[in-house]
C-alpha cells in the first residue's frame, strides 16, 4: 500500500516543492518510529529468547558466525547481489524515466504508483498459494529469472507505454523475497531468527552504500557525450547482468543447504545439521517460523 500511495503523493508534492517530499517522509518515519516503540508487540516469546552477545550485535560478528553456516553465506551473497541490482529502481528510475521518455515529476509518481499496485497484488495475493504449490525453491529461482528479464525489457525499452507493459510482468518478481526467506529461515533455530534478520539487514546496508553510486554512475556516464554509445537503460542492463550472476551463488547454497524445512532452538544459536534437528512438524508450504 506505501508503494502505491507513496509515489503518487511525493509526485503531487513535488510539483509545488522538491522538498515537500521529503518533509512528508521525515513526520511518516517519525509516527513509525514511535508506533514501533510503543505500539508494537514483541514477537518471540521469552522461552526462545537468549542472552545478548556484542559480537553478534554488528555486521562483521554476523558475518563471522555466517561463515560457519556456509549454505547461509552463499544464499547472503545471492541476496546481496539482488539487492545491489534492485537499487536501480530507486537510484535511477526517475532519472531514466525523465530522460528517456521526458515524463514529469506526477508521470513519475504514477509509473511508480503502478509498480506497488502490482507488487501489492502479487505480493497480497500470490506468494502464499505459488510457494505453497511450487515451493520456496522453484518460486526463488522463478523470482531471479523474472528479475533478469523484466531489468532487461527496461533496458531496452524505447518509448514510455512500454514501461506499463513491462511493470506487470516484474511485479511477479516480488514472490522472490519471502520466497528466499522462507527458505532461510526455515534451517534456522528459532532463537536465531532475529541474528538472521540481522545478517538480512547488513547485507541490504552494503547493498545501499554501493549500489546508488555504481547505478547513477552508470546512468551518467551512458547519458554523457563521453558514452561510446547513447543508452539511459545501461543501469538497468548492469542489473540484469547482476541478478543473473546472482544465481551462481543461489544455485551453490541450495546444493549444499540440509533437507530440511525447520530447525529446533539451540542454545549456542548454531545451524543444526539435519541429522541432529530430528522432526520438527514443520511441512512443506507451512509458514515459514516467526521472526524476532
């Protein structure tokens, strides 16, 4: 629902103000912040709980403790190559959007407003019944080969109502991420869910240091009069060619993960290998396990 409403409304103030976006996002993050503070239940119960660790309260302890759970890491690696070629949206849609097909600020707001309608849809409507069908394999490795065409069909789009098409057939793409979770937090112990979504976030942070300047370089430099050739979709066609390597180590973590669909909590919070886990009552298409 933000994805639909928050382009259009920052298109529509945007017309009066740059800045008025931005103003209106600073009082929303703020009323989240508190809403989160004193409003929102803690969700993993005391008995699953463990003790603080500082060094596994960071990016780089995470990183440690992942290396010992390889599967993990080759699905984090996996993860943060999608996320590096998801920033184009973000980081250079507007920009393409303006250059290629000289829309305005409100056009803008409207071809993004269309990109959460269809999110939305797929994501509200078709994630639980398509894992539960094909499972979260099948629907991760189908999410990435959406990923790849849809960045593809951008990249060579000529003229603005091909845009419209192409949003349709990306926003199946968003039965990838809880796809991918589902399938990572259900070889995790339950007292290790939050250290996972923890590893989830770190690997997004570095994913938001680089890839904003690696795509809107991209764009530039293809846009400039130094660019052998004259191509505003070039971001857009370095990020199909990222999650296309993506699938590398994606491929690699699932060859390797246990076959298993959930893991009992462990004390020391360590990834059980299968035959120490024993039966869970976990199925497949069963929710995935509830996150701290």
């Amino acid at each position: 629902l933000g994805f639909i409403l928050g382009p259009a409304i920052g298109g529509f103030l945007g017309q009066f103000d740059p800045r008025f976006p931005f103003f209106a996002s600073a009082a929303l993050a703020a009323v989240n912040f508190c809403y989160g503070l004193f409003v929102l239940p803690e969700s993993l119960d005391r008995e699953h709980r463990r003790k603080f660790n500082w060094k596994r309260a960071n990016a780089f302890g995470t990183f440690a403790h992942l290396a010992k759970v390889p599967y993990l890491a080759w699905f984090m690696v996996a993860l943060g190559l999608f996320n590096f070629a998801h920033w184009v949206y973000p980081a250079t849609f507007s920009y393409f959007g303006a250059v290629r097909y000289g829309w305005d600020p409100a056009m803008l707001g409207w071809s993004l407003a269309a990109v959460g309608v269809g999110s939305t849809i797929v994501q509200g409507g078709l994630v639980g019944p398509v894992i539960k069908k094909f499972g979260a394999t099948r629907t991760t490795v189908f999410g990435f080969v959406i990923c790849i065409v849809t960045f593809a069909a951008y990249a060579a789009a000529t003229e603005g109502w091909m845009v419209f098409v192409i949003i349709p057939i990306g926003a199946l793409a968003g039965v990838l991420g809880p796809a991918m979770n589902q399938i990572m937090t259900a070889r995790t112990p339950r007292n290790a869910q939050g250290e996972l979504q923890g590893a989830i976030a770190s690997v997004q942070s570095l994913s938001n240091i680089f890839a904003p300047l690696a795509m809107t370089q991209t764009f530039h430099y293809f846009t400039s009069a130094n660019a052998p050739v004259y191509f505003p979709g070039a971001a857009f066609a370095l990020a199909s060619v990222f999650c296309a390597i993506s699938l590398i180590p994606l491929m690699r973590g699932l060859k390797i993960a246990p076959k298993v669909e959930a893991q009992p909590a462990d004390p020391a919070g360590e990834a059980l290998p299968p035959e120490e886990a024993g039966e869970t009552g976990v199925k497949p298409g069963d929710p995935a396990p509830q996150t701290a």
